[in-house]
C-alpha cells in the first residue's frame, strides 16, 4: 500500500524498503533485517524466505533459538530435526548485532 507508507512519515527507509512489491508492510526492525537476509543469506536461501533457495530451506516459523545457534555458531537446538542435512552454512557470527532484525524479518513475513 504505497498511500499508507507514504503516510506514515517515517522516512526514507520506509521509502525504500518498507514499500516495495513484496506486500506486507513490515515494523522498522524487520525492514532491517530484510536488508540484512537479502545482503547475507539469499546466496542459498530463497528471495523469499518462506520459499525453499537452492542450498537453504525455507525459513518460516525459525524460533529466535534455532536463529541465534544456527547462524552465529552453525549448531541447532538440541532435538531438533534440521529441514535439511549437510552442515553446509556456516558460521555467520559477525551477524550477531543484527540477529533481533533477522528474527523480527522471519516471523513477519512467515504465513
Ligand atoms: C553458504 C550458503 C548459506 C548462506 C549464506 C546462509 N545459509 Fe542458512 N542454510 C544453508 C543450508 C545449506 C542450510 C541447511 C543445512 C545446514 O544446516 O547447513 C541452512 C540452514 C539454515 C537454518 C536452519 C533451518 C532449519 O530449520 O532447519 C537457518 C535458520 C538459516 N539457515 C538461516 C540463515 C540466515 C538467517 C542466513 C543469513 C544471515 C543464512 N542462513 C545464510 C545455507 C546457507
């Protein structure tokens, strides 16, 4: 809805990012970590993270846990059954500052 964004005033951000072709308007901290996937993740994962990419799966419903072990240490929970085996991602721990982003991006766009 470009009215409404161009409404809210929130600046440029908002601008660029908050209102593009993909839909659903996201808060201030998922449009970051939109940024943030599309700068670091969409090399294996899905444009859309709800979709499977060519090396990574799907990302919907990825708990803050799972988020912050797999991709700042290349673990997983404990009992829990990765989507896909392989170990082929690594570690992303430089991602650290931006992982609240990444989470708040995730749950918004999952169906
Ligand atoms: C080099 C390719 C690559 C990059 C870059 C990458 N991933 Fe992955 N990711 C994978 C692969 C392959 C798997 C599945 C196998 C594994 O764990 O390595 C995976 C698995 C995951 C999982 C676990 C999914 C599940 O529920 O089983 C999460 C969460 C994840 N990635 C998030 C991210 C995020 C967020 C980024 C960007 C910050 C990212 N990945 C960047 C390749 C990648």
């Amino acid at each position: 809805m470009r009215l409404w964004c161009s409404a809210t005033g929130l600046g440029l951000l908002v601008a660029l990012t908050g209102c593009g072709p993909e839909g659903p308007e996201l808060s201030e901290a998922a449009q970051r970590g939109r940024s943030a996937y599309v700068a670091n993740c969409i090399a294996c994962h899905a444009t859309d993270p709800t979709k499977n990419g060519a090396l990574g799966p799907e990302l919907s419903g990825t708990s803050r846990e799972l988020l912050e072990l797999r991709v700042l240490h290349a673990e997983y929970p404990s009992g829990y059954t990765p989507k896909r085996p392989g170990g082929a991602m690594p570690a992303l721990p430089h991602l650290e500052p931006k992982l609240d982003d990444l989470y708040a991006y995730l749950s918004e766009v999952a169906p």
